[in-house]
C-alpha cells in the first residue's frame, strides 16, 4: 500500500503506512530524500534540514526500541547506522 501511496505522491501516507508495517528502511530513505530536497530547493539551510533528519531517525528509534521492548536489533540496524554516517559526512562535508 505505501508503494501505491508513493507513486500517487502522498509521500506522508505513505510514510504512515511503512512505519506501521515496520518498512523502516523505506522510511529512513523517504526522509533522507525529503531532506536533501529542502536542501537543494534553498527550504532551509542544510543544517536544519539535516538536524530535523536526525531527530526523525532518533525518535523512530526510540519507538522501536519500545515496541520490540529489546534493544538487540535496533543498534545493529545498518539502516540507521548508514543515513547517520551520511549525515555526519554531509554536515562535515565543504559543499
């Protein structure tokens, strides 16, 4: 459903819709996307942007972690692990 959703660019049902099927991959890629538009379309400068990213990415987390009620699978997400490392390139980045 949130695959139809995205093709019909209702990207915040869509969003809902991963999130409740737990497509967090999915989810993390939209945002970072959503991101790195308002950066280029000059929305807000790369780092509110890219702090507004981080604060979805750790509130997802949180909410993870208390649905799953363990933390095992979560520090070990690459997902998460990969967009943060690119955050943390982009803010540190000359561009």
């Amino acid at each position: 459903m949130g695959e139809t959703l995205l093709e019909q660019r209702d990207i915040s049902s869509a969003i809902v819709c991963f999130i409740l099927s737990m497509n967090v991959k999915e989810v993390l890629n939209i945002w970072y996307l959503r991101a790195i538009h308002e950066i280029k379309r000059k929305e807000c400068t790369r780092e509110v942007a890219l702090a507004n990213l981080l604060q979805k990415f750790i509130l997802m987390r949180l909410a993870l972690q208390s649905a799953n009620n363990q933390n095992n699978g979560i520090e070990q997400n690459d997902d998460f692990n990969q967009v943060l490392a690119e955050v943390g390139n982009y803010l540190t980045s000359d561009e």
